[in-house]
C-alpha cells in the first residue's frame, strides 16, 4: 500500500495544539490513529514530537504574559511527561507499543552517542515499538534560544538519517512553501516539487516563525536540505489535512515535494568513506558469503582474526580470509581489544566472556556497507 518503508513524521506545536495553549487530544488523536494504520501495515514509523513546552505552560497555568518568570527549561519538564502521557494512552488504544527517546545535538554530534542512539532506534523498530523522539528541552538550550535548531525540524532530519529512513514528513498547519507569504500575498502559490534547494528556494522561506512553535518555515528548508542530502525525500504538508499522513505515505502529491540529491547508499558510502579507518576485521568463508549474499550483520562467530588497534564506533574494513579481499566496511560496536576476547564465539555468549555488551552484532547491518 506504502510507496515507503521506514518514514520519519515530525509534528509541531501549532499543529499539536491547534493553534491553542495546550495540546489538542482531537487533533492527537487523529494524527496517531493514522500512525497506527501504517505501523499496522508493517511500515517502520519513528515520530518526532514538539509540544513539551506547550503542555508544561497549561500545566502551570503560564500565560504568555508570565512566560519570562518561567524558563522554557522548566516548562519542558514539567510537560514532557504530559505529552509522554498522551501519546501513550493514544497508541494504547491501537495496541501499539511506544518508546521515549529524548536527544539533543550534542548526542547526534558525539560518535559513540551517534551509535547508541543509531543502534536502540534500530532494536525499537525491529521489536515493532514507535520510538517517540523530542529535543531534550531541560538541557538543550540552544533548540529553546532559538539559536539554530528550530523547533525539532532539523532534529527530525538527522533522526531521519539517523534511521536510514525513505521519507520524512514535516507536518505542519500550512500547505507547504508557497512562492510569497500566502497570509501576505494572495496570489502566493504553492511550490509542489523542488528538485534542488538552492539560495532562491531558501530565500522563500524567509526567517520567522509563527505561533506557538519556535521553528518556521526556515528551519524546515534547512531540515529537508539536510535530509534530501542523505537520500531522503521529504514532503513539507498541512498537518489538519484529512489523512494526510497515509495519503503522503502511498506517495500522493500533497503540500511541497523535496526529491532526495542522493541514494541512502550513496550517502552512507560518502559518509563512511570520509572517515578514516581504523582497522581491520578478518572473517570466514560464511561469514563473508552471508555479508555478500544476504545483506545481515557482522557477528562475532564469523571473525578469525583482527589487524590494528580501534575502538567502539571506529570504522573497520572487512576482510575475507581466504582471499585477503576486502569485502565491506562499517561501525565496530567493539574495539579491538573486546573483538580479541569474543571472536570465534557465538553472540550469547559475548556478555559472559566480557562483563558487559553492546548488542549481538560486532557491525550492525545499518552500519555496514557491502562492496
């Protein structure tokens, strides 16, 4: 039914709230129930949410007036758990499981914390749980000052990247990006499709914002070029569209249309091939046929022998044995001492030969590329 697989949906406050001061469990309600119709489909969904800070102001009963004798920081923390609440009730309805999954910039930026948080999405998806992910607002203070980040909008590009997802949805309560201000100009139109974001389409954007929400349409160009770059399309919409999150997800042509410069395997490539790598793991004949032919991880049973010293979240070659040939490169959950100790070994038993693990792959598929 779904032209995607994996789909990343980024909803704002305004639409979250329906342009009012607390969140609308109707508007919710309807956005969730959609959700659920692709999760049910067996569509990978990841939602990235706005709205803490809207929930903890009408908890508090802060008025916009009030809004400088309360930090957004404290605002955010009284309502994330509000808006946790909702969503979890709502997707309770549906049978479906949820996760919170709260990350700032700085997690996205550090290399092992880019892993980690790279890897637990992955196990969420894979046990058919919806990872709900906000910007940590109680420590992240620039998304709040409204520096840089805007209103989760670039968050959801890189969490898109970060998922290899196929599409990101930016919902929003307006159309798409428009040739002027539509509340300005009437006869602005509505750009469908933009095969490139060049300085004329980002001057259309222009910098405010509106409403309740500290991204506008800016931040939204910013998160669909980072986005497109890394092989995603994404789709700029109206939010309060009748099933919108469905109709975008057959791929119908609603709101601004923004087409992906680069495959996802291009862009990992690019990625993995700007880092340096640090070492190499060497693996058997099943192990190697397994990685060629069936595009699956790399376990610790199938590696003979390492070459360097790296650590966890280093980037490896790979090698076969037999051949010296070097088959792929990827994302070392292990470092090279760990690999020493559980190579030749079966995944259960990695945790008993170090203390600890960091899952039952030595290279995760989603961080593996096959030459």
């Amino acid at each position: 039914m779904s032209s995607y697989q994996r789909i990343v949906v980024k909803l704002g406050t305004n639409l979250l709230t329906a342009g009012s001061d607390r969140l609308n469990l109707e508007t919710m309600a309807s956005l969730v129930g959609q959700i659920a119709r692709l999760h049910k489909e067996g569509l990978g969904v990841v939602v990235v949410t706005s709205g803490a800070i809207a929930a903890g102001r009408h908890r508090l009963g802060v008025t916009k007036e009030q809004g400088e004798l309360v930090s957004k920081q404290v605002l955010a923390a009284v309502g994330q758990s509000r808006l946790m609440d909702a969503y979890d009730k709502l997707f309770g309805w549906h049978e479906i499981k949820i996760a919170q999954t709260l990350l700032t910039r700085a997690d996205l930026s550090d290399r092992l914390r880019y892993l980690n948080a790279r890897n637990t999405l992955a196990a969420l998806l894979e046990l058919r749980v919806i990872p709900i992910v906000n910007e940590n607002d109680v420590v992240a203070v620039e998304e709040i000052q409204e520096i840089v980040f805007g209103d989760n909008d670039n968050l959801s590009a890189m969490v898109a990247n970060l998922v290899d997802a196929d599409l990101l949805m930016l919902l929003t309560d307006t159309a798409g990006l428009y040739t002027a201000d539509p509340r300005l100009d009437p006869k602005a139109k509505l750009i469908e499709r933009v095969d490139k974001i060049n300085a004329s389409i980002e001057a259309l954007a222009g910098g405010s914002s509106s409403g309740r929400g500290t991204g506008g349409m800016a931040t939204k160009i910013q998160a669909a070029k980072l986005a497109t770059a890394s092989g995603v399309a994404v789709v700029i919409a109206n939010g309060r569209e009748a099933d919108i999150i469905v109709r975008l997800a057959k791929g119908e042509a609603v709101g601004t249309f923004f087409k992906p410069v680069a495959s996802k395997l291009e862009s990992r490539k690019r990625w993995l091939l700007s880092q340096l790598s640090k070492g190499k793991l060497y693996v058997d004949d099943g192990a190697a046929a397994v990685l060629r032919k069936q595009n699956k991880s790399l376990l610790p049973a199938g590696i003979t022998k390492i070459g360097g010293d790296f650590e966890r979240g280093d980037v490896v070659n790979i090698f076969d044995t037999a051949t010296n040939e070097k088959i792929a490169y990827g994302i070392t959950n292990y470092s090279s001492g760990d690999i020493a100790v559980i190579k030749g070994a079966h995944s259960d038993k990695i945790a008993e030969l170090l203390g600890y693990e960091y899952g039952a792959e030595v290279v995760h598929r989603d961080n593996l590329v096959v030459l």
